[in-house]
C-alpha cells in the first residue's frame, strides 16, 4: 500500500493585523458610565425633591384647598358672614370682575408680568372697589401701587401689634405678620405692624372714590393652620369681608391674557422670568468652563518614548491613517515636500529655498539636463487622483531622488 498523498496548495499569507483608532463599545462605556449614573441621580433626585414639594405646598394660598398652606377656612368663614368667593386664575377674568362692591386678591403679584402689572392696575384703580395684594415683591408693587416701595430686608414673620389708627387691625389686635416691609409717599397711608419702623401691612385710598388697596408683607393670616391664632381670623374677615364678593386671583403660567393680540406667546414667554435668567447664567458658566478647560497650559514639552518603535511601523500606521481618510492630496504633499528637502542641498540650493520652484527647478534641470515643466509637473504639480497614481508618484520620486545621488 502506497501512502496518501497530500498536494499542498498555496500558502496563505497571514492577515495583517488591523489597527484600530475608533474606541470599542465597552470602553465607551467605561468611559461614560460615571456621567451617566451622575445624570440618573441627579434626575431622580430632582424628582423626588419635586414630589416633597408638592405633597408639602399643594394648594398655597387657594380657598378651595384644606391644606395646612391652603386658604379654604378663610373662604368658608366669609361665606358665614355673607361674602361669596370665586376663584379665577385669568388676568382677564380678575379685571372684568372688578368692581366697587368686589374684593380683588391677587395670591401671588410677582408671578405677573410687567404688561399684566400695568394692566391690572389700570383696571382696579378707579373702580372704588378693594383690591388686596399679598407678598409683592419690589419688581412688583412698584407697579401695582405707585409710591409704595419693598425693603429689601425681610423681618422674621413674629406677631407684632398693630401701631396704626386703622379700625381693621384696631379690633384685631396683634396678628402673625412680618415678612416683607414697606415704605410710602403717600401722607394718607395707614401704616400699620410695623417691624424696626417698617410697615408690614399697609392701606392706601384710592385717588377718588371710596376705593382702596391693601398690601401684606406675608400671606400667614390666610393659612388654615394659622387662622385660629391670636387675631388671624379677624384681620383677614375684616380685610376681606367689607364687600359682597370676594374674587380670589390665582396668577398661572397658562394665563395668555397679555401674550398679545391673538393670545399666543412662544416658548419663551412661558417660561418665568427667573428661568430665563438662571438659563442665562448657566450658558455664561458653561462658557466661562470652557474657555478654561481650552486654555493653553504652556509650551509642548517633548518627551521621550517609553519603548523604542521602528521607523517601518511608524510609516506604515501615518499610511494607513490618510489610506482611511482618503487624504491623497495630503499624503502626496508630504512625500514631495520631503523629496525637495532632500534634493535641495544635492544640488546647490539653501534647504529653506527648497519648495521654491524658481530656485529649485533650474538647480536640478541643469544637474540632469532635463525638462524643467517635467521636473515642476512631478514635485510641484496637482495631487494624484487615485491611489494607483499616487504609488506612481512615489516611484517616480524615488527615481529622481537616485538619478541625483548618481555619481
């Protein structure tokens, strides 16, 4: 028996190995894993920060909510005495039920814009109606009562006496107020609890007309769980009580009564305007970050490689790096700015006038005695069009390049 014979066919060459500059799913991960899981804490956390709140503060200042921050005690003691209360959470609705025999209270003044402010005004100053404004902040009670003006300064929320003539906080007597402190112009204006000579409750008349506007520094006397204290209760029936109705106006952000003509506002104009500030001053720091982090640190300070790498590899990874980027014309830059760097002092010309044509093309023709537009066309002319005549080019520079050295 004859053993089997094997025919060995062609040998096949190992595959080169590949070399790699894109990062790897895993290591993305790896590398973005500690934001990520910031970003998640810090979305739970806003949250459950968000749920606190509002399981704590549903209903602030609203007549229909029972709430320990809610106001339904106020309303349903006025509805004992015979004044009715109606909600309304529209500029619109709080302007056309102003009126002599209504009292208007607007919860939150501040969330008003400066058009809401002015129009609001406007409607309720002639009417000889009341109009009561809880907790207006210095950007707006300047505009809803002309010649009042907020103190920066809030005084802790403590029960404080009246220290006025006004027959309301007379027959109360000492009540939780504080808050924010104010100052007027007007002559006539009754001043009342004050807090280091600074009025936390004020009254002004109206120009003409029985009328008038009351302004709280703190909304406390109308809280359900600080109505049965000291004389809560009545100051806040007599304030609100001396007229038939009581219209309780809730600002929101969907109220799109001064957005314009048609009642439209972009995205922008639904956004409050602390938003819009504190947006702004994150864009300022993010860019401020930035410029930092971009910042020059000082001069490139070279350094010597760890381990010693062969000239073959380091040519043969640049290759590979502009073969993937399809750069060409950089690659066939580079090969002749090196081949007139190297030619240049072989024929008698200064290394920094090397990639002049006018110095470097006669120097050479008259070296070889050849033609010169064949010499500028193959180290000055336009990049090769494909890989096959960029390797033509390669060529025909080394054989230039070994036509000069030639003894």
């Amino acid at each position: 028996m004859t053993a089997p014979t094997t025919t060995a066919g062609p040998a096949v060459p190992p595959a080169p190995a590949t070399t790699s500059v894109s990062p790897t799913a895993r290591q993305v991960w790896t590398r973005s894993r500690g934001i990520a899981l910031a970003l998640v804490l810090l979305a739970v956390a806003g949250v459950v920060i968000a749920a606190i709140r509002s399981d704590a503060r549903h209903g602030t200042l609203d007549p229909r909510s029972a709430d320990p921050y809610g106001s339904h005690a106020v309303a349903a003691l006025l509805a004992d005495h015979g004044v009715s209360t109606r909600v309304v959470t529209t500029l619109g609705q709080a302007r056309s039920a102003a009126g002599p025999d209504t009292t208007l209270l607007v919860a939150v003044p501040d969330l008003l814009t400066k058009s809401q402010q002015a129009r609001l005004y406007t409607a309720t100053a002639d009417t000889g109606g009341r109009t009561v404004l809880v907790a207006p902040g210095s950007w707006s009670v300047e505009k809803l009562v002309p010649g009042v003006t907020a103190d920066p300064a809030i005084s802790p929320k403590v029960r404080l006496a009246p220290g006025c003539s006004l027959p309301e906080a007379l027959r109360a007597g000492p009540a939780d107020t504080g808050g924010l402190r104010y100052t007027s112009t007007r002559l006539d204006a009754d001043t009342c609890y004050p807090s280091q000579r600074l009025a936390t409750l004020l009254r002004i008349p109206a120009g003409a007309g029985s009328g008038d506007t009351i302004v709280l520094g703190a909304p406390d006397i109308l809280f359900n769980k600080r109505l049965a204290e000291q004389g809560n209760a009545s100051l806040a029936l007599q304030l609100l009580g001396s007229r038939s109705h009581l219209v309780w106006y809730l600002p929101s952000l969907s109220d799109t009564t001064a957005a314009g003509p048609r009642g439209q506002r972009g995205l922008l104009g639904l956004l409050p305007a602390g938003w819009r500030w504190g947006t702004l001053q994150l864009f300022v720091a993010a860019a401020l970050a930035a410029l930092w982090r971009a910042r020059r640190l000082g001069p490139l300070v070279p350094e010597k490689l760890p381990v010693a790498i062969r000239a073959s590899e380091t040519v043969e990874g640049r290759a590979r790096l502009y073969r993937k980027a399809d750069a060409r014309d950089r690659a066939a830059s580079v090969l002749r700015a090196a081949t007139r760097t190297r030619l240049a002092p072989l024929v008698g010309v200064p290394v920094a006038q090397a990639h002049t044509p006018e110095a470097l093309i006669p120097a050479l023709s008259a070296h070889l005695h050849g033609d010169g537009p064949a010499l500028h066309a193959l180290l000055f002319g336009p990049p090769p069009g494909d890989d096959t005549a960029l390797v033509v080019l390669t060529d025909r520079l080394d054989a230039l390049e070994r036509e000069v050295r030639r003894p």
